[in-house]
C-alpha cells in the first residue's frame, strides 16, 4: 500500500509531518510554539557506565490537560494545538520540549565529570485525531499505518546519522503519563545507550530471538500468524509482559514485508484488547519498539515489547529496592500465569 | 559503644535478631507463622544479561494493613504480629514472603532458557516499635544502631556465603508499599546481579567514589562531617537524589569507626528531613546501601544512595519509556539546583 507524506514546518522552525495512505491537503491553521530550549546535556554515571540525560527545560511541560485544551487534538477556533489542520491519519512532530536535539551544545566542563552533548532527536507520533482512542482502539489497518510509520521515521532518523533510534509510547496516567490523547513518542540518539548496546552485542553472538520464537513453549504464545506472533516472553520482567517480532529477522520496522506488518497490525491490536480486558481497565504500559543500533543492521531482529504496570486489579508493578539498588527485577506472576490468564482474556 | 543481639526462632523456624543497646529480656508471646513458601527461581534474560527472579507467593503478601493489624508492630492481645515481644530496639526477621532463600531449588528445565536457583535471604529489619516512626524522626542514637545493624548484618550473610549483601529500604505508597511501620530490608544473593558486579568492577579500576569526594562541587554537599559526608552526586538519577558516604575507604558498614558511624547517622537524619521537607510531605524513597560484593573487598567504597520519587509537589518520578527501553535516565532537575533546594530546606 502506498504512504503519503505531506510536509510542514511549523511557526517555530519545527518539523511536523502528515503520514496517511491519501495524500493530505495540508492547509494549515495556527499553531503552538516551541518554548526555548533548556540546555540539556549527558552526564556520565561512572558506577552505573551509563549516560544520565538532564534537560532541564522538561520540568515546564504541560501536565494533564483537559481534553478541550489537548495540544495533540487538532486545532479548533479558539483552541490552538500542535497539529493546525482539520484532520490527519498520524501526526508526526518535533518535542516542544525535547530532552535530545541535533544542535545540542557540549556543556561547560565539570570538574572529575565525564560530559557530553545530549544529541538526538525527539519526535511525537499521534496515532488519531480521535482525542478517546488508544491502541487497543485503532483498527487494523491504522496499525499497520502506524508499523509502516515508525518504520519511515526509523529509516530517516538512521539516515540522519544518528545512532540508535526508539520508538515508545508511555500509557496511564498511573505512570505519569501528561497527555491522554493516543500518541507515542520516537527518540533518536547520536551515542549508544548502555543498554541497547547490551542487547544489540547479545544478539550479534547468537540469533537470540530467533532461537526463542524456535524453543518457544507454544502455551506463551498469544497469537500465531503466518509472519509475526505475540508472546509472553520465558524470561519476562513485568507481569503480562507481551512481545511481538515477526519470525524472519528483519531488524526494523521498514524493512518488514506487508505480510509482516499487517500480522503484527494484528497480534499489536489483539494483545493491548487482551491487556485492557485483563483486569477490565485501561492498562498502564511502556511499549517500546526494539530496532537494530547503527552496526547491528546485520545481526538484530527487532521487536515489539509491552512491558504493563499493572499486576492485579488495584495493585501496580513498582520498581523498587532490589529493582534499583541491584537491578534484579522480582516478578509475582510466573510468565506460562501470565500467558494463560491473558489468553484466557477476550481480545 | 557495645552492640548486644537477642537470637529469638521463631514457631515456624525463622530467625528473629533483637538487636539493641541493652541486653533484651526475650520473654516471647505469640506470632505469626510463615506461609509455604513458592518455588521462586531465576532465568536468564539473553537481552538483559541479567537474572530475573520469580517469587510466586508473593503476589499474596500483606496489602496496606490497617494500623492496629501491622505485623511489624509488637504483638498485642488480640493481635499477633511477627515481633512477639513487648519491646526492642531494632529488630531483624526473615521474610515470611523470601524472594530468595538458602534452600531454594533447582527449577525444572525449560527449554531454550538458563535457568538458575534463587539462593539468597531476605530479611526485614525493623527501625523502632513506634509504627508512626519513620528515618527522619529517629533518634542519631537509633539511626547509630541502624548502621551498626546494617553492618552486623551484611558481615554474618557475607560469613555465611552469599556474595553480595544489599539493605535497602522502600518507602511510600506512591511506590508501592505495603507497609507503613518504619522498617527496611536486607536481601542476600548467592549470584552477583549484574549492576552491582559494574559498579564494582569500574571501581576495581578506579577509585572513584574518593575520586567523586576530592572533585565534589561544595556547592552539592549538604553536611559536611568530619570522617563522612552527605551530597547530591553530580550525576544523579533522580530530582534530589542524595548519597553519604565515609571519607575514609570502607567496603561495608561493619568496617565503620565510630565517628565514621556517628558521622554517617546524623548525615542520614539530616537527609531525610531535608527530604521530607522540600515539599512540605513525606518524600517516597528508595535507600540502598551499596556495600563490596565478595572479591571486591579491597577495592570498593560504602555509599548509602537515596533515591527520592518525588519531583515536585504534586509529581512523582516515574520510569518510562527512555528509561525502561533504552536504560536511558532522564532528569528535569540539575543536580546543582537540586543541592540548592536541599540546603535551603530545613532539616
């Protein structure tokens, strides 16, 4: 199917970009501009052998909005937002506080402290002018819209030289999240973190995800297609964790065949139905979209990983001492628990 | 000043330590008695390269117990808790709900992943018999003993084998916990978790935490003592996180001198009440003590690190997306502002 983009660059200088399957009009109303930037930098965190990102600038941003003042709603008389025209399929912009940016500038030394410019780009995906929607909402076809969009927008920020690049979407205001409207988020990165580069060495010593999709008890597995599946991962870090990869290796979303994306558009819908259903209430999650760091092109097999916050119907999954202190996650629900209940849930 | 411990078994075998000042009486009523214990185990997560660990049985583990049932207060007519005995000092138990235990077995195999015993000990350490207490209310006496005990501790699990030893303590509803009695933990593993085997092994090569003390900006030092300071590490994770540690290199607690101790202990109340009084509400934290997994004796230098979750009065610091997908720490506040903050508050 065919993806058209329609390009626009918003009153402040910022990017903003209309992906559909129809050409878009494009005539554009007014719009939000960017506060100034905060001088963000890198930190390193020497027991950690982490980065540490400070952005300053990001204690300002818009906390819990009503929905009649939702900057991600297209813009209206008397309501301006983001997004300056009347409809869109998904919206893609710049961070009006990003945390990373192309022209970040190397902060003052620091006496005994290792720094480093936050480079990076930080974009907003929004998945649907409809303000109540979610994931689990969408239908097939705007998630495989979405796939093929976090796809382009990898291939773009990878063409543009940076590093590594992470689609996410955080959900729930139980984990913070300011802003209801469907949307995610794509951070790209000009250094490796830590722990990207961890799994991304991991896997160029062993095909690791497909040895897993090829052992993988199928009581895990939520839904099999011809391409892609969803799973509870054996080794999973969260209760209800759900993973989906398509079953060939491809090591982002834009090398996927339309048989791929469209099995993943489905298990994607089918496993956040599952999740909702659950407990029946809106499940808080970060779902992250794993995609090969600049080297790895010929060595990582991308995922999708939902990683859910809540363990039972008023409990959340908190990170805490043996979480932070030592990094050993505890996990209440065995995964094969996890797998029944949750295939046990109507999607 | 001399340390007297009270060794109590429990009726379902657990050890219970009153540790104090004075010698205990031990006259003991009674008390609760433990659950079977599930079959907690650990996998290997390929990605992660870390070890995840499953405890079943804590999924029931006592929720937000109202004030007269606390099971940490002293046992009562009509109320029978885990402390059978009228009065103590500071009291230490093993964990009715043991994520890791001495006898864990070997899991069954699974295929495709490594799977491992969960060898440890939990315990709870339990700061004082008023359940209104909490770390910033305690005496500098009680919070002496508090180190003494942390050290007692960490010497007889590291005595009896294990490799690594970390008290900790979380704090606060907004993370997750279930009971509000002041009182810690102390979780001992047979395996070293892969973030405390990094933070050892960089400072096997460095000796970077006196490193961090000779370099430190006065400005982010909150209390300055003679053998141990108080300070906002300049490469913090979180909005006013604080660290203390002793001038002089001690691998763990139980290496401490008594102005060491002394110095430390009044550092600790200072921080929590600074804490507590940034925004005016009891701060949500987690604390751990990072003491010298084994073979690192020699090289590795005590921090008592406190991770605040609040980032302003009405927002919490929640792990997201960049956090959780890339292991990448976002922060909106400069350590150089958060030190500013701390030591205006008053303490």
């Amino acid at each position: 199917m065919s993806l058209f983009v329609h390009r626009h660059e918003k009153a402040d200088g910022r990017e903003l970009l209309l992906y559909g399957r129809a050409p878009h009009q494009g005539i554009a109303g007014p719009e939000l501009e960017a506060a100034p930037a905060g001088r963000s930098h890198l930190r390193w965190h020497p027991l950690r052998q982490e980065w540490v990102a400070y952005a300053g600038a990001r204690q300002a941003r818009t906390f819990l909005p009503q929905a009649a003042e939702c900057p991600l709603c297209v813009s209206q008389a008397g309501r301006i937002g983001e997004i300056p025209f009347s409809d869109f399929e998904i919206a893609v912009f710049e961070n009006r506080f990003p945390a990373f940016s192309a022209d970040a500038e190397m902060p003052d030394a620091i006496r005994g402290l290792t720094l480093a410019q936050a480079g990076g780009r930080c974009e907003v995906i929004v998945y649907s002018p409809d303000h109540r929607s979610s994931l689990a909402g969408l239908s097939d076809e705007r998630l495989e819209l979405l796939i093929e969009v976090w796809g382009a927008r990898v291939k773009v920020l990878r063409d543009m030289g940076f590093v590594a690049v992470l689609p996410f979407e955080n959900r729930g205001e139980e984990i913070g999240v300011t802003l209801h409207h469907p949307h995610g988020q794509i951070y790209a990165f000009s250094f490796l973190p830590a722990q990207l580069a961890r799994a991304a060495k991991a896997q160029a010593e062993a095909p690791l995800i497909a040895q897993l999709i090829e052992t993988l008890d199928p009581a895990l597995i939520l839904r099999a297609g011809q391409a892609a599946l969803s799973f509870v991962p054996p080794f999973a870090m969260y209760p209800y964790e759900v993973w989906l990869a398509p079953r060939r290796r491809v090591a982002s979303p834009d090398e996927l065949t339309d048989t791929e994306r469209s099995d993943l558009a489905q298990a994607l819908g089918d496993a956040m139905r599952r999740l909702d259903a659950l407990f029946d209430a809106p499940m808080p999650y970060i779902l992250t979209v794993q995609t090969a760091p600049q080297g790895f092109e010929d060595t990582f097999h991308m995922t999708i990983e939902i990683h859910p916050f809540r363990r039972d119907t008023n409990k959340l999954k908190y990170l805490a001492g043996v979480e932070q202190g030592a990094g050993v996650f505890l996990v209440d629900v065995l995964p094969e628990e996890a797998a029944r209940r949750l295939r046990a849930a109507s999607a």
